[in-house]
C-alpha cells in the first residue's frame, strides 16, 4: 500500500475513535450536561485519561489526512498538520472549567484555550485551504464541504462570546455548538480520506 492510502486509512481510524471514545465520556460522566459544557472538561473528570486519548486521535486524524492529501496538494496541506498540534498540546495541557471567570483563568487553562483556539479556528481555513490545493487531482468536493467547518465555528464564536467574558453558564448553551464543531471537522476529514481511497 502507499502511504496516502495508508495514512487515510489512519485518519479514518482515528477519527472514529475520536468520536467513540467521547461518545463514550458521554455515557460515564453524564454530570457535564452537553448543552454547556465543553468537550475539554471531560479532562479533568473523573475518566480525564480517556479524554486525553480522544485529544491524540483528535490529532492523528487530520495529521494524517495532511499526510494522505500531500501527494495531491502538497504545501496546500501543511495546515492540517499545524491544527493537529493544538488537540495533541490539549492531550497534555488541562482547561479550566467553563465557569471560571476570565480573569480567574490559570496560567494552564489559558495554555489549553489558546490550544484551542488552534484547533477550532484553525481547521476550517486549513480544510479550505487543502480542498483547494487538490483540486485539479480530487476535484472540488473538499473545498466546498469546508463550508461545513466553518458554519460550525461561525456558531461555536457566537455562543462563545458571553462565556469568554464571564464563564459558562447553564444559559449559555456552547455545548452544542462545541460538539459540531468536533464532528463537522472529523466529517470533513472522513471525506478526505474516503476521496483519497477512491483514486489511489
């Protein structure tokens, strides 16, 4: 086998790990409502270690989709692997519970936010940005469907703003927002992959 069909094969592997294991956090932490609460605090929960593993297949996953696609992009890609530095730092840097106030925030949970803010923001320019790189070997497929991502963090932003400023709240519902964002972007990259699998 290839290497690009090896590391989409990777991707798709990671990324459904990605979403079992937190599926699963869901089911043993069910005290972090998924209204308001943010994936990350299931880090420092009482399974906190599943959490950091879900962090390294969060990153394994579009790294290794930066790796299937270079054939076809090449530097087009290289975002990819840069956002999947911010869910691998996540792995090993706590959050702050989302009702810590700003100006409250530790040293380490800020570490974790601007990780963070790598990940969440980062990726739809990069999945953009790589959609448009391949599109004379894969067509436009990727580029569009970057739509997706960035609708989610359109959301995400908007929900986050009032939860920045004073800390999560009941009412601030950036929960969801939080966990579409999670499953637009490993959708995205599953597209990738399978788009890769299909002209190798």
């Amino acid at each position: 086998m290839s290497v690009a069909v090896i590391a989409a094969v990777t991707a798709l592997v990671a990324g459904g790990i990605t979403v079992g294991l937190i599926a699963v956090l869901h089911v043993l932490e069910p005290e972090y409502d998924p209204s308001w609460r943010m994936i990350s605090e299931y880090s420092v929960g009482r399974y906190g270690w599943v959490m950091r593993l879900a962090f390294v297949t969060m990153a394994i996953s579009p790294a290794a989709t930066c790796v299937a696609l270079w054939p076809f992009g090449g530097a087009w890609t290289i975002g990819l692997a840069a956002v999947a530095l911010g869910a691998l730092g996540a792995a090993f840097i706590d959050a702050d519970p989302i009702m810590t106030p700003r100006a409250q925030a530790t040293p380490v949970g800020r570490a974790h936010t601007v990780l963070g803010i790598i990940l969440l923001a980062g990726f739809p320019p990069a999945a953009l940005f790589a959609g448009v790189g391949v599109v004379t070997e894969l067509g436009w497929m990727l580029a569009i469907a970057s739509v997706v991502p960035l609708a989610g963090l359109v959301w995400f932003l908007s929900a986050a703003a009032p939860a920045h400023r004073q800390g999560g709240s009941p009412e601030i519902r950036i929960g969801w927002p939080d966990r579409f964002c999670l499953l637009a972007y490993l959708a995205w990259v599953v597209l990738a992959a399978i788009g890769v699998l299909s002209v190798v």
